[in-house]
C-alpha cells in the first residue's frame, strides 16, 4: 500500500494495490475509486484532502490477529 499525498492539486492518493486499472468511479464529487478487472478497489482518490481529512496528521497502526 502505498499513499501520496499531491501538495499542488491538495488530493490525497491511497494506493491499496498496485494493478491495472480497469476503471474509475465517482464515489461522490471529490472521491474516486479505481477498480481492477475483477471489480476490486484498488486505489482512493481524495480530492480537497485537508478539508476533507487529518492530513497531515497520519498515524499507522497494525493489530495483531
């Protein structure tokens, strides 16, 4: 996974896995997904991410199963 955040266009990218792209849809005005062939959502794009989100405040956590 990977996340990018573009400074000039303030959109926040969140790659969830690197594939092939196969289509793109609005989720609303300023949220796209990108699906893979099989229909699985392999990427988010955030449009106006500092209204919209923390950024910059990130924190990752992983929870053991």
């Amino acid at each position: 996974m990977k996340i990018k955040y573009f400074q000039d266009t303030d959109t926040l990218y969140i790659e969830l896995r690197s594939v092939n792209i196969a289509e793109t849809r609005d989720l609303d005005e300023n949220t796209l997904i990108d699906l893979d062939d099989a229909g699985t959502i392999c990427g988010i794009t955030i449009e106006h991410a500092q209204e919209r989100t923390d950024y910059p405040s990130f924190s990752f956590e992983q929870i053991a199963a």
